[in-house]
C-alpha cells in the first residue's frame, strides 16, 4: 500500500484584502455586494459571487433558491453561466466568493468555499479556457486565495476521462 498527501497552497490576507491588488479588492467588495440579490427563502444562507473576466469585466451572481432543492442554483454558476452565455471567448481569471446568515445578516467569520457541483463547473471553465481561474473565498476573519479551482478538486472528473 502507498499513502499520499494532497495539500492545497493557500495566501490568506486580511478581511480588509491588504496585499491584495486594487482590482482583486474590488471583486471581492462585487461578491459581498452580490449576496443582496440572493433569493434564498428556504435556507437562509445568501452567497454572492463575482467573475473577473480577461477583458476586465465583472460578472455577479447570487444563489437562486427554489422549493423544489435541485431547481435552484449557486452564485458561483449562476456568474460563470451568465459570463459563458453572454461573452463565451471572453475567459475568467478569479472568481471571489462571499456569504452571510439571514438569522444575524453579518459576513461568515470565515470563509466559505463552492460546493461540489461548482468546484466541477470552475474546473471545467478552466479547461475548456486552458487557463487558470483564481478562487478568492470572503470571510470576516480573512482572504483566501487559491491560484486555481483546480486545487479545490485534485480528483475531478474531466475530458481526460472520456
């Protein structure tokens, strides 16, 4: 038997995103802004993200909740479809994600990271881009910052498995 270890390099900055750059500031302040458009009536748990587009663009979106659970859709894809559909040979460069609790309304204290499904739909942004999307993940306690939401599924599931 051979055993490994998966390890995953992550830059944390402070809340206020100091070291960060002024554009990667900035999304990070769309995703948290974004959480304001989520409809999320049944769990309470608003997420916002925003999507740096190679040409400088910003797309946000929010979790879309519905009564019947898997009609609903995150903040995550929510931005990624919207940007693929509107600019499909513009790629994304990061991606800044953000979240908060309808029973207080105040930032997670630390940050969230995509669900599965959307860990998935990044790598796959990321392959059919053939370019890395940086993962930015907001909470009250800091910035994570992850070089490419390839890190956040080393055992995905992609072309290669066809």
């Amino acid at each position: 038997m051979k055993e490994t270890t998966i390890q995953i390099p992550i830059k944390i900055y402070p809340e206020n995103g100091t070291g960060l750059s002024e554009q990667l500031k900035n999304l990070v302040e769309q995703a948290k802004n974004a959480t304001e458009t989520s409809y999320a009536a049944y769990s309470g748990f608003h997420v916002g993200a925003a999507l740096l587009l190679e040409n400088g663009e910003v797309v946000c979106g929010s979790n879309q909740e519905n009564a019947a659970y898997p009609a609903g859709i995150c903040a995550e894809r929510t931005a990624i479809f919207y940007a693929n559909a509107h600019q499909p040979k513009v790629a994304p460069v990061a991606i800044a994600i953000a979240a908060w609790r309808k029973t207080d309304k105040k930032f997670l204290a630390h940050p969230i990271s995509p669900c599965g499904i959307c860990r998935q739909v990044l790598v796959e942004t990321e392959t059919r881009y053939k370019q890395k999307i940086k993962v930015l993940l907001y909470g009250d306690s800091g910035i994570y910052e992850v070089e490419s939401a390839s890190q956040l599924l080393p055992f995905r599931f992609d072309s290669d498995a066809l």
